[in-house]
C-alpha cells in the first residue's frame, strides 16, 4: 500500500525526523488558512500517489495566502499522469541549500534491506542510476543487528556531505530505518532530504510502501488508505478477496494460483498477445467470486478475450465448470472466452463449458494461442 507524501511525513516525523509545518487541505479556502498559520512563504503540493509531481507542476510556491489560494484552486482541478487531485499539502517553504536522496528498500538478492544515498537529490532515483550509478552510495543493514553508526558515517562519507551536518544525518538514517522497520514497509524514501540556507537538515519529501501482507498488524498505516485514488477495480477486487492488478493489454486473464498466473501470463505474451491484468482467484473459488472476477475484468473496455486457466485441486473440475456458468448467466461477457481446465473431473468440466458456447483448451500453450486469436478476431 503506497501511502501519500504528507502521510509519510508524518511517520517519518513519528521517529524523529525532521519535516516543515505544515497540512493537508481539500480546498483552496483551507490552503490559504494554513499559508496565513504558517505566515510567510509555503509551499502547495499535490497529494497524488505517483512520483515527479514537481515536473508535471503538482508542486507550486506561494509567497502570500492569496497566491497559496490561488495555487491550491489550480492545482486541486488537475490531474497529474491520470489521477485527480483531492487533497494538496500546504507546507512552509524551505530555503533550499543542497537536496540529498535517502531511502531503503528490500535487495532481494542480497536478502536483506538496503539503505540509500545520493549526493543527487531531487531528481528521481531511477534516473540518477542510470546515468551516473557511482553517486548512489549503498550499505546492506543486517535484520538482527539493525543499522549501525558506522554505516551512516559511510554513506555521509560517501555523499560528500560536510562533517558538521553528520549527526543530524545520522539521526535521520535511524529514523528512517526505524519508520521501515517498525511499519513493515517495502519502501521509504526522503526525495529530496535537504540542507536549508539556515544549516538544518529537513525532509521535504516523502514516500512509503508498506508491504499489504502486514497491514493486519497496523490497523492504523492500514486505515489510510485512500479509496479515492486507487483503481475502482482494484478496490473492488480487494472486497472479495481476489488479487487483481490491471495491466495494459487485451486479454483478461482469470486463473486460480499466483504463481499459475504469472505463467499464464508469460506464456499469452510468448504467443504475441498482452495480458490485460493479473488476477488470482484463490483457491476453492466460488460461483460468486468467479462472477465479481468475471465483471472486474470485463468492466475494462480494452478486454478483447477472456483466458480462464483453472487448475482443479482440491476444488473439482466440474464444479469450477458450474460456478463459471453461474456468473456467465450474471454477468453475460460479450467478448470470446477461451477456458482450460486440469485436474479432477477436468473432462467433465470443460464438456460443460463447450456446451455453453465457450472455446476449450487442453493445454495452457493451446489456451494461450487461441486467445491471442480470438482477440485479434480469428476466431469467435
Ligand atoms: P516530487 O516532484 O513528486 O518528487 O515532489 P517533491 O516534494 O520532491 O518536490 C519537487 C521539488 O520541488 C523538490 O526537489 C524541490 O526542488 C522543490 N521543492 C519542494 N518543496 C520545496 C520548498 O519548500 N522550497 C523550495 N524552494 N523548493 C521546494
Ligand atoms: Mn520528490
């Protein structure tokens, strides 16, 4: 779950890290009230759950409240890179001197967390890694030691950062890796972490994931979720228990197993076509979870084809068969279907579904070719 900038912040700030004054506001006869709290400079920032807000022009300073109302009626009638804007954070502006980049996330391969810093702060880090990767400065932290002093001495070592703002830093890596830690996230980053022209160091951004399958521990990162920006059918696959992520392509695609899916998936791009989502049904799913499946991914209109790829565990074929006919009665796709069924009673399944009109398949590369054809329209 990603969670807003003013969001993190304020996690961030729960640990010790220092962030502006400032809040968030929904109109723009709110932002002007905080820029007049705030007296002086502020700075109106777009609430949106995608990077690069500054360059889309999400992020906007004001020298008085009337220009901070201004901005706030502007910016809260965009749109940044498809999402709304509903809420803007109004924060006191910062005197910027240097802007340093600082986060953590988890290094798979090196299965542990890694920390994070760059000297180029400011611009987004994929691009820094890109062009110049020897100015981003990295130290593994060991789980069960947790981060160490000397660690941080390196990576402000590293980052050239001069010597009297060492121990701020430091506070801000701990900090930091605190927030991590104790919220079980799978990111956290302060873009840019800056150096003001007063000496003080100050997050000015912030981002945190946190990792879904942890939620349940933190009932209140979880009751932060705002509905209002996320996908509607990813909010609403969410309700019923289905794991659902909405992709680019043509072809829906609703299997039972993660690990099925992904393959499924692969395999319709080996054929030449382009999933239209990733969705796992579960395990031992009923006609009702099948149907609000079905209406999830027909509800996207680039859905040219259906590949239904259902292994029959402990749930058997047939009854996989009658729950798939069930929600078609509900939900009566328009587009072709194409179902390959294995497992117990798989035979018996998939002659049910012939009946209904639907394209069989045997094996997943046959299921996967004939729904690569039908949403090109060869077959129907
Ligand atoms: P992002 O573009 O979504 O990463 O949003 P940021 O919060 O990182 O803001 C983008 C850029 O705006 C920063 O790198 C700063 O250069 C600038 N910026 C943000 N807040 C302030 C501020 O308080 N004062 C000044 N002078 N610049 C700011
Ligand atoms: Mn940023």
């Amino acid at each position: 779950m990603k969670l807003h900038e003013y969001q993190s912040k304020q996690i961030f700030a729960k640990y010790g890290v220092p962030i502006p004054k400032g809040r968030v506001a929904t109109t723009a006869a709110e932002a002007r009230q905080i820029a007049e709290e705030l007296g002086g400079r502020v700075v109106v920032k777009a609430q949106v759950l995608v990077g690069g807000r500054g360059k889309a022009g999400g992020i906007k300073l004001a020298n008085s409240p009337e220009e901070a109302e201004e901005l706030a009626t502007q910016i809260l009638s965009m749109e940044l890179k498809g999402l709304p804007v509903r809420k803007v954070l109004v924060d006191e502006a910062a005197n910027i001197a240097s802007e340093i980049y600082l986060g953590i996330t988890n290094d798979r391969a090196a299965r542990k967390p890694v920390m994070m810093a760059s000297s180029e702060g400011g611009v987004e880090i994929e691009e820094v890694a890109r062009k110049t990767p020897e100015k981003i400065i990295k130290i593994h932290i060991d789980p069960l030691l947790g981060l160490r002093d000397y660690q941080t001495r390196d990576l402000a070592l590293g980052i050239d950062l001069p010597k009297e703002y060492w121990r701020d830093f430091s506070k801000v890596c701990f900090g930091l890796w605190e927030a991590y830690k104790n919220s079980d996230g799978t990111l956290a980053e302060i873009n840019p972490l800056v150096i003001t022209e007063e000496g003080k160091i100050l997050a000015v951004d912030g981002k945190m994931i946190v990792d879904d399958n942890a939620l349940f521990r933190h009932p209140d990162i979880a009751e932060m979720r705002d509905l209002d920006v996320e996908a509607p059918e990813e909010v609403e696959a969410r309700k019923y228990g289905l794991s659902y992520i909405k992709l680019d392509g043509d072809i829906g695609c609703m299997v039972n197993g993660a690990g099925l899916a992904m393959t499924t998936m692969d395999v319709i791009k080996l054929y030449g076509g382009e999933p239209a989502n990733f969705l796992d049904i579960g395990g031992g799913a009923s006609a009702e979870k099948v149907a609000a499946a079905f209406r999830i991914i027909l509800s996207e209109p680039n859905v040219k084809a259906v590949l239904i790829n259902i292994f029959g565990g402990i749930t058997r074929g047939d009854e996989v068969a009658r729950g798939i006919l069930a929600a078609m009665e509900e939900v009566k796709p328009k587009v072709p279907m194409v179902a390959r069924l294995v497992g117990t009673n798989a035979e018996e399944g998939r002659k049910m579904l012939a009946k209904a009109n639907m394209i069989t398949a045997e094996t997943l590369v046959e299921a996967a070719q004939k729904a690569v054809a039908a949403a090109k329209g060869g077959v129907q």
